[in-house]
C-alpha cells in the first residue's frame, strides 16, 4: 500500500510548521463541529421515523443500525483512500457522502419508503466515519505524550453538535410542516447544510495535508518505511498485540454499550409521553458528556496512562447502566442523569482507546490498522442498535442496562489481562 510522502514539515520553519499543525487540528476540530451537529441531528429521530413507517417498534433501530454499518463501511474505504492519496481527500469525500445521505433520507420521509430510508441512513454513516477518523489525523501531528491530549481537543469539536444538534430537531421539524413537508423529514435537512460545511472545511483548510505535517519522529519512520518492502504487517498479526487488543476491547466495548441504550432511549421516552423537547435535552445531556469532557480525558490519559483511564470510564459506564436500568419511565430527571454519565464513561474509554491504539501501531501500520479498528468498532455498534429494539420488545429497556454492566466487566478484564501481558512483555 503506498504512504503518501512527507514533505512540507522539512520545507517550513520551526514556527511555520506549529502554525500550521495548530490551523489543521483547529480545521478538524471545527469540521467534527458541524459534522456531528447535523449527524447528531438526523440519529436523533431515527428510531422515530422508524417506528412511523413500520408501525412497530421492533425493527425500529434499523435506520441507527445503517448508520452505525454505513461509518464501519466507511472507516475502511475512506482509510484505504487515505493511506493511497492524503487525509485531506479521504475526510472530504466521507461527508460529502454523509450530505448525500440526508438528502436520500429526506426524499424517504415524504415517500414514505422505508428502504429508501436505510440507504440514506447508511451513507449519512460515512460522514460519521470522517467524523471519527479525523482524530487519528490529529495525534500524528504531536509526539506520544500529547497524543491523548489532541485526539481529546478533536473530539471536543463535537460538543457543538451534542448542544445544537438535538435542539435543531424540533425547530426543523416545525419548519418542514410550515413548508408542506411532513415534519420528521426536517431533521434530514439539517445534515445537508451542517455536514456539507465539514466537506467545505475540510476541502478548503487542511492544507498541508495532515500527513505532510507529521510529527518529526513519526515523518521520518513513514518515509523509511515506504522505502521498505517490508513495511506491511498482516493485519491478524497487528490485531493480536497486548496493547492492540486491549485499545479494541475499550473501543468496541464503548461503543457498543452506549448505541445499545441510546439507538432505544428517544423511542422510549416518546412512548412514555415525552415530547420531542424533552428527548433533546435528554440527548443533548448525553453528547455534551461524550464531548465536552473529551479534553480532560485526554489530559488523564496524558498525564496517569491510558489503562487507568480506561478503568475510569468503564465504572462511569456501569453506574450509568444500572441508573438506566432502575430510572422510572416517567422520571426525566434520572434518565438524564444515567445519559450524561453514560457520555462521560464512553468519553474516557474513546480518548484512551484511541490513544492506546496509536501508541500500539508503527506509523506506517497507522491509517490502514485505524480504518479496520473502526471499521470493528462501528460494525459491533451496528449489531447493537439492531439488537437494542428486539431486547427491548422482549425484556424491556431496562435490559439494556443489566446487559451493558455485564458488557463492561468483560471488557474490563480483557484490557486488565492485556495489560499484564504488554507490561511482561
């Protein structure tokens, strides 16, 4: 697989070439920005729109689980086009197709066409997978003590979207029914502007590309490395490191536990007589701790190690689950609450799994073992939001807490027992 070369960190001055990094990781910051705001935006309604077409409830986390498939279909394409050509070109192209998506997703409301609705979904995923990915662009660009610390500041950038995003589903909901336009079709349109402003961004602004400013060391090993025939390690053989598996545990984990309870959360706070109101603020609660608090789990990382903030996470994650688990349908207060932890926990698990995957991989191993680990990641979030509608119509929503506990014990235990293997090794 060729490694794009590295060029313009030698050709620019000390100064020059800090401002320049500091520009790009701004640049993906902003594009996570408005990229997550307007993703944010359409999941949110997902499971509603669902749930409208099909008159059931049982299938109705399809649409989430499409979009979840689409940023694991994504994660591969978009990294091998990155590790062919630049970041740059692979992050603008995912959104651009995300902006597609809605568009599809929009036209699928007013049709009424359900599998039109889930080929809209599963392209809106790959803007989601670009949303991602940018924050493996931003840790090459510093040396391993501040790596936590940059993939933190990206994914902060989705703060805006856990604040906005939600907010904007009722206000682009009353919009389309002031225009003809069935009101769930609204939420679509909000991706359209907000995701197609990442692809122009991201477009305009990541210039150098990410590659081209690589940190010095990481500059130097990607370029000996593509003069290498031997650079490419299987990828089975990547996967099986101590400090690989044990970032995937965290990663998958994570992520699989928070799209279980939340793919189902709106749904059943709708069909408990809440009103859409109140299904963003409950939303906007659990994106602002996934995001807001992304900065300080990169500084935890940093500074105590990425195994203890992963333990960290992972017991925020199990008080979130038993509060989901034991919250009264009717009682906002408590599922807010439970939401905002849940947020918290993945935040801390995300930044230092994120970390430690990097800090497992060789430079030139980086994008190509990224793309892939997001690909697991998102392919196993995926299963649960199609799971998470089936759990519900036969055990409750309450079992999606019980089961989550259980999940993050497991995975726990692996990174504890990868831990030991990486240490004696």
């Amino acid at each position: 697989m060729p490694i794009p070369a590295v060029t313009a960190a030698a050709s620019l001055t000390p100064v020059a070439l800090e401002r320049a990094r500091r520009r790009s990781r701004w640049t993906l910051a902003a594009g996570v920005a408005v990229g997550s705001t307007g993703h944010i935006a359409a999941v949110t309604v997902a499971t509603i729109v669902a749930a409208d077409l099909l008159g059931e409830q049982a299938l109705a986390g399809l649409p989430g689980a499409t979009v979840v498939l689409g940023a694991a279909l994504g994660a591969t394409l978009l990294s091998n086009i990155m590790a062919k050509t630049t970041r740059r070109r692979g992050i603008t192209l995912g959104y651009s197709m995300g902006v597609a998506g809605a568009f599809i997703a929009t036209l699928a409301v007013i049709l009424r066409s359900f599998p039109l609705l889930l080929v809209g979904t599963l392209l809106i995923g790959f803007g989601s997978a670009s949303n991602q990915l940018a924050r493996y662009a931003a840790a090459d660009m510093v040396p391993m003590h501040r790596r936590a610390s940059a993939i933190g500041t990206v994914v902060w950038g989705g703060t805006v979207g856990s604040v906005v995003g939600p907010t904007l589903v009722p206000v682009a909901s009353g919009m389309a029914a002031g225009v003809g336009l069935p009101p769930l079709a609204g939420p679509y349109l909000v991706p359209v502007l907000f995701v197609g402003a990442a692809a122009l961004l991201s477009f305009l602004f990541l210039r150098p590309d990410p590659y081209a400013l690589a940190d010095e060391t990481d500059a130097d090993a990607r370029l000996a490395a593509a003069a290498s025939s031997d650079a490419i390690t299987p990828v089975m053989e990547v996967l099986r490191r101590p400090g690989v598996m044990a970032a995937l545990a965290t990663l998958v984990v994570s992520q699989f536990v928070m799209t279980l309870i939340m793919t189902m959360t709106p749904l059943h706070m709708t069909s408990h007589h809440h009103s859409l109101a109140d299904v963003g603020i409950v939303l906007s609660g659990h994106t602002l701790g996934m995001y807001a608090f992304s900065p300080l789990s990169g500084w935890l990382s940093d500074r105590f190690g990425r195994t203890r903030t992963i333990f960290l996470g992972a017991a925020v994650l199990m008080i979130s689950g038993v509060l989901a688990a034991v919250a009264p349908p009717d009682g906002g207060v408590m599922l807010l609450v439970a939401m905002f932890l849940l947020g918290v926990g993945w935040s801390f698990g995300y930044v230092a799994g994120s970390a430690m995957l990097s800090d497992g991989l060789e430079v030139h191993e980086r994008t190509r073992i990224q793309g892939v680990a997001d690909s697991l990641i998102w392919s196993a979030a995926a299963g649960a939001s199609l799971g998470s509608g089936l759990i519900v119509a036969v055990a409750g929503y309450a079992a999606l807490g019980i089961l989550a506990v259980g999940l993050v014990a497991i995975a726990a235990a692996v990174v504890q027992h990868n831990a030991r293997l990486a240490a004696a090794s």
